[in-house]
C-alpha cells in the first residue's frame, strides 16, 4: 500500500490507463504546461507529450465536443473541466451529445469519454461556483456518474472510467485533492463502475453519502457512537447506475436510513435513494427516511451564511436522531 | 328555467337535515306538491314536497347525507337544461384538483419507468413507455377522475411546490408540497408535515416495520402504545410488547370490531339539550313512597267499564295534571329575568324509540278525561316509534314524566326536560309487606322522584306537589272530583 493525495491516486490511474492504451489522452485548461490547474496531470506532459497532453482554450463547448468527436472515432479522450460549474458551457455536448450518440445510431458507434474535474463547493466560491452536479446529470440515460470519496476509490474507478465504452462523469472536489489515503498497488487495480462499499458498519441506521458528504458523516458517525448509535456507512461511489441492492441490504439490516447529499434537495440523488428505498424495502422500514441536503438556496459567499448552508455532521446526527427516534 | 330545492328548516331547532329517503330519481318527472323525499331532522322525519313541476335533474344529496340548512338537495328544471351554474362550487371541487395536474402525467410516469433507474448508463431502453401514466383512473385533461387525495396527493405535491406555492392545493397535500419546495435541509421541517399529515384520523398509526414485525408475531397493534412521533408504533415497541405478552399457547380472547356509528340528529339533540340542562339546571331530588292498593284495584274498575284501557302511567299523568294546578311553581320556566307561570298544563311523555328518546305533548292534560288521556298517549307514543311526530306535538310541554316502570326499575332520577321546571322519574309498583295497624300485610308502592330545577322551585314547594301527588293516586277518586273531569 502507498499513502497518495486524492490527485495523485487520479493521476496514477490516468498515467497506467496512458501508458496502457495509446488511443487515450487528455485534454483540457492548463493540463499540459501548467501540470493541471490542481496538478492532477503532473508530468504527464513530460512523459507523453503535447499529441497526448493538450492544453485548450477557454473553450469548454469547443473542446467538450473534440472530445466527444475523438471519442466517436476510436479515441478515448479525458476532458478536464477546471470543474464542473464551467462544464455547464459544455452541457450541450454531454447532455445532447455524448448520452444519446449511441442510443440515435442504433448502436453502430459508442463514445467512449471521460469528462473530469471538481464539483460541487469549495467553500466561499460564491453561488456560480459551488453547485453538484452529479443529480443532474445523472438524471440523462446514457451517462455514468461517479464521485468518488478517498484517493484508493479515485484510482480503481478513474481507470474504470477510462475503460468504459461509454460517456463517464468522474466528479471529484477541490477540497479533497490534498487528502491523502492508502491506495491499493496491486497492478492494474480496477474497481468496477456501480459497486457500493460499505465504508462503516453499524447496526442502528444506514447513512448513504457521496464525494465530501462522506467524510461529514464519519465525523457524525463519532459523536453518534459516544451515544450507542453505530452508523452503517454506504458510498455508492457510483452514483449512476446506483448499486441498491448494496443500500437495501443494508437498510433492511438496520430499519432506517439517512440520505446525505451535497445539492439541493429537489429531485436529488437523495430525493431518488429515497423513493427507491421506500419503494422496495417499505416493510422494513421504522421511520420515515431522511436526508440532509443543502436547502433550496443558492451558495452564499457570506462565512456565517455559508456555515449554515452546507450540511455539516450536526445536520446528519439530528437526522439520525430522528429516524432512530431519539432526543 | 330549472331550480335548486334546498333544504327547509323543517322545526325551530332544526340546523341540518339527513336526507332519508328519496322518493324520485334523476330523470324523473315531478307535479307540484310531490312527495319527493324524507328528511330526518332533529325531532322527525319530515317530508319534503316539490313547489314547481319539473324533471328531476340532478340529486345532489345522497341518501344518508347531512345536509346544512339552504345546502342544495336537488336540482329540477326542463331536461337537458345546463345546471353547471346552479351547482356551483359545491359539486366542481374535484375538478379544481384536477385542473393542477397538468404535469400529473409526468408524475406517473415516473412509477413506471421506476425499474429503469438501476439500469445506468448504458442501460438506453431505461425510459420510454411512462407517458401512458397511471392506469383508467387517469385522464391526461381532468387529471385524477377519481379526484381525491389518495394516489393524487404525491403528484398535486409536486406541482404545487414546483410553482412556488404554498395554497391552493387542499389539506395535507398543501402542507406537504410546500415542505417539498421549501426545505430539505431542514430536517426539523420535514418532520413537521409529516407529523401534521398523520395527525388527523383515528387509525392505528405504526411504522412498516412495526406492522411487519406484529403481523409476524401475531400481535394487535390495537393493544400496543406507540412511543414514536403522534403515538406511532416503532420497531422498539413490537419487541417490549413482544416481552409482556402472554404465552401463545393460552387461548387469544375473541377479537370484536369496534363501530363507529354516526350520531343521528335525533341524538344529537338529546346530547345538547340535556347536556345544557344538567349542566346548567341546579337540580335536586326528593323521593316519595307511594301506596298503590287503591289505584290499582281502581284501575281494574275503570277497565271494567272503560272503552280504552286505562294503565297506571295515564292515572299518572292524570294525577300530575291535577297536581300541577295547584302547585304553579313546578308548572313554570326559568327565563332568566322572569318565570314564567304556564297557565295551561302540557305533559311530555318520555317515550323510549329504537335509537333513542321522543318526548310527546300531551296538551291540556288537566281538562281531559282519563280515557282521552290514554288514547292520546298511545296514538302520540306510536307516532314517535314510527318518527312521525310533528313538531307541534312535541313541543310546548311544561312539565315531563318519564316512567320506567315497566322495566323493573325501583326509582331513578331524570334530568329536566328544558324549559320545564321539573320532571317526574317513575319506578315500578312493588309488591312488597307492608305494616298496616301493627300487622304485616301485602301492599303496593310505587316510588317516584320528582327532579327540580333549584333556580324556582324550592325543597319545600317540591315536597308539598309531591304530597299532593302522593295524595291523589293513594285516593284516585279525588282526581275525580277536580276540576276538568
């Protein structure tokens, strides 16, 4: 085992996958020269050259459909977004694009790319720079969506990603890069697209949580213990296709279950792990599910507004409380 | 030009009305004076005659239905009029909830495309086939044919929280919707519509798992407290009443359905009008022994030669009549600044009916002979089994006797028969040994108890009507020689 920063578990996976497979590349604002702008495709340059180390112009719709293009033809290329809230640029290449190239032409081409980079808030970046993604576009068959938590879970997965013959959402956070956590090396370590892990056992009530949330519910999951509460922690770490079974077993386990999510609350990964829970595992349910989400508000930049606006372990603990019918 | 029938206000006290039975239906012709249904009101059932000939348009009050005094009961006009505006908000409630289903379908077709989601990415054939929606009961214009709360609620949520609003959207859906569109964060918020949305309704209130668990283990949730959120059964509950229960081999007593039954208008009279009297009325009691030898073998003489049969309960009334125009204080009503002293003297008789009690008039008792006394009561008690006393006959009394003897009972106590200022409680004639010049003999005693309102007739004028009472039926002739024989 070797102890890695999240961004240098992603470039890791990304330099195997290069030096595995000569069709993938990756692309990008300041990816080349400039190492990446949270140096994740550091000395990638140096090692592969400009013919497979791009850098873009601040274009995001232009080189998201070159991406999509390549892909088409026989490539697979990485498209870094300096993150996702300027990917809304390249929106139409993703969403009308990329999800349903394969679906329109019957099946006759795939399109097999990757769209990487930061999402969600990274704390006072005001309301245009802070949203989640992932329920959006997760939303669209056709796309992957993967958002993953510690750095041994962003390289088996990047890798993953870069394999699948189809379009991939790989979303990570600024705020993580500099984690750092044990990441496997076995050669060639892969995990699959669509399993969940359990990243905590508990008895007394199943947390789901993604990306950031997770480690805000770690942190609940402590205090919660103090008092005899054992969290079982569930990361999908694929949010779409979304691993249920994984999630049902363990909520048939424990009777209840708290959704932790990084967006807003309408229509949310949430608000679907929900439904799907009360849906095939009604019987086994003692209290209504829950989650913890942002409000229906836009980012504030304001610190004492913004602490009261992202969920913190204080919100997942009262949740807790209330499925499992204490204090 | 077609016309909306209301209900009448059928007696003074009268606020709504249950429509009893319909004597026509939709489409039928109708003529000017028609019986066309019964109403139960709170003292009968009256009947309800149409003042226009007509065709029957539209029933809009059920059998069974209560209906407020001026709600519509029926619509009649010439056939194939358009009544829509006659009906007005009343009848088109279910299709305002309709109106705001616009993205209804698109709520149903979530449902269906529901096995889909697990699918993923690749997983292309995921959508498709949702437009077709939520089965028959679905109409893409009208939305919910079925119009009501049950499978609607979720979708009449979203659509009212996607709008932004907050009303509009009737009961528990309203409440739900906004904490949809509002909160999410606020866990306490959530929590908040849910606990509103259950708190109406008497059911057993029991998590999923709850009511697994007790389905499993045999358990009534009846018999189990809830500790969640509203009593809500939760899983901790099932298990400790897992642990007090009995052993499953002892046999489980019967299980009964309890019923709700509908209170009658009839009771709730009865509940208002003696509830205000006991409450309000100071009453008090005095009890009085009395001997029946003479009246009884009285009685026999008079059936000897009398048409009708004279029973006990009409020498009584006789009696009280005659008692009463002596003793005016207990023929009287509290108005609050005055009593009023009734000049003449009315008896209500308490007749027991199947689902409750009527209250007969027997006008001018006094001036009536006992043979007319006892036709009267007997016609008027069967008018009232049959509910079909008319208001008149019913009210007016200035005094009440209710009598239980027949069922055995020694002495009760009544409650005033407001605005009466007393009532007569009768129990039953005893046979019992009685001590006449130092020996044992048999006698026949009849106790009653005469209940008065405190607010005009004192302990002392009680005893003294009760005295002449007494006096009156140990010497039955006596009622003879009174005055209005």
């Amino acid at each position: 085992m070797a102890t890695l920063q999240f961004r240098e578990a992603i470039l890791a996976g990304i330099d195997e996958e290069m030096a595995r497979d000569e069709r993938v590349f990756i692309m990008g604002e300041e990816v080349a020269e400039y190492n990446g702008a949270y140096k994740v495709t550091e000395g990638l340059l140096e090692k592969y050259g400009f013919k497979r180390v791009i850098d873009t112009p601040i274009s995001e719709l232009g080189f998201a459909g070159i991406g999509v293009g390549a892909a088409m033809n026989g490539l697979r290329p990485i498209v870094e977004f300096m993150t996702f809230n300027f990917a809304v640029l390249a929106a139409d290449q993703i969403i009308n694009h990329a999800s349903k190239a394969r679906y329109m032409l019957g099946g006759q081409l795939s399109c097999p790319v990757v769209f990487r980079g930061p999402n969600a808030s990274a704390g006072q970046l005001g309301a245009t720079h802070s949203v989640a993604y992932d329920s959006m576009y997760a939303h669209f068959p056709g796309l992957t969506v993967i958002y993953p938590s510690e750095p041994d879970d962003a390289k088996g997965l990047i890798k993953s990603a870069i394999r699948s013959e189809d379009p991939v959402l790989f979303m990570e956070s600024e705020q993580m890069y500099g984690m750092k956590g044990e990441v496997s090396d076995a050669e060639d370590y892969i995990i699959p697209i669509g399993k969940a892990k359990v990243k905590r056992q508990g008895d007394d009530v199943t947390v789901v949580a993604t990306g950031k949330m997770v480690h805000v519910v770690k942190q609940a999951a402590v205090e919660l213990a103090k008092n005899g509460v054992e969290v079982e922690l569930i990361d999908p770490m694929t949010i779409k296709p979304l691993d249920m079974e994984t999630i049902l077993t363990s909520v048939k386990k424990t009777n209840r279950c708290v959704v932790v999510d990084e967006a807003h609350p309408f229509g949310g990964v949430a608000a679907e792990v929900g439904f799907l829970i009360q849906r095939e595992a009604f019987d086994y349910l003692d209290a209504p599910v829950q989650r913890v989400t942002l409000p229906d508000v836009n980012a504030p930049f304001s610190k004492k507004l913004f602490d009261l606006w992202f969920p913190d372990a204080k919100q997942v603990v009262e949740a807790v409380n209330a499925v499992t019918y204490r204090g | 030009m077609a016309h909306k029938i209301e209900m009448p206000k059928l007696s003074d006290t009268m606020e709504e009305g249950v429509i009893v039975k319909w004597n026509v239906q939709e489409g039928d012709r109708v003529e000017a004076g028609d019986i066309i249904a019964e109403v139960e009101t709170d003292k009968a059932t009256m009947e309800v005659e149409a003042f226009d000939p007509g065709t029957v348009l539209k029933i809009v009050a059920k059998e069974g239905d209560a209906v407020p005094l001026g709600g519509i009961i029926v619509v009649i006009g010439e056939e194939g009029e358009n009544i829509d505006g006659l009906l007005g908000d009343g009848a088109d409630s279910g299709g305002a909830g309709g109106a705001s289903t616009g993205s209804g379908g698109s709520g149903n077709a979530v449902d269906v495309t529901g096995p889909g989601v697990g699918g993923g990415g690749t997983d292309v054939a995921g959508g498709g086939t949702g437009v077709a929606g939520g089965a028959e009961e679905f109409d893409p214009i009208l939305g919910d044919l079925q119009g009501g709360a049950g499978a609607q609620a979720s979708t009449r949520g979203t659509a009212a929280s996607a709008a932004g609003a907050t009303n509009g959207v009737s009961g528990a859906t309203g409440v739900g919707g906004a904490a949809m569109g509002g909160g999410g964060n606020g866990v306490a918020a959530t929590a908040g519509a849910l606990a509103t949305a259950a708190a109406s309704g008497a059911r057993v209130k029991a998590s999923p798992l709850a009511r697994s668990m007790a389905r499993e283990r045999g358990i009534d949730l009846a018999t189990v407290r809830g500790s969640g959120p509203d009593g809500r059964i939760v899983k901790a509950d099932i298990e400790s009443a897992r642990a007090g229960a009995p052993a499953p081999q002892v046999a489980q007593p019967v299980q009964r359905a309890t019923e709700d039954i509908r209170v009658s208008q009839m009771r709730k009279v009865i509940a208002k009008r003696l509830s205000e009297s006991k409450f309000t009325n100071p009453h008090f009691y005095e009890t009085v022994d009395i001997d029946m030898e003479h009246a009884t073998s009285t009685r026999a003489q008079l059936n000897e030669i009398s048409d009708v049969k004279i029973s006990f309960n009409d020498m009584i009334v006789k009696a009280c009549a005659t008692a009463l125009r002596k003793h005016p204080y207990v023929n009287s009503s509290w108005l609050g600044d005055t009593i009023r002293m009734h000049g003449d003297v009315h008896i209500a008789v308490a007749v027991a009916v199947p689902d409750g009690l009527m209250t007969p008039v027997i006008r001018h008792a006094d001036q009536k002979p006992l043979s007319q006394l006892s036709k009267e009561t007997r016609e008027l008690a069967g008018l009232a089994r049959d509910k079909r006393l008319q208001p008149d006959q019913m009210e007016g009394s200035t005094f009440t006797i209710s009598n239980l003897g027949m069922f055995g009972i020694e002495e009760f106590t009544a409650i005033i028969n407001p605005p009466n200022a007393a009532i007569l409680a009768v129990g039953a004639i005893r046979d019992v040994p009685v001590v006449k010049n130092g020996q044992v003999v048999p006698g026949k005693r009849m106790k009653v108890t005469l209940s008065s309102d405190h607010r005009i007739v004192d302990g002392a004028k009680a005893a003294e009507f009760l005295s002449t009472l007494r006096n009156l039926l140990q010497n039955p002739l006596l009622m003879f020689l009174s005055e209005g024989v």
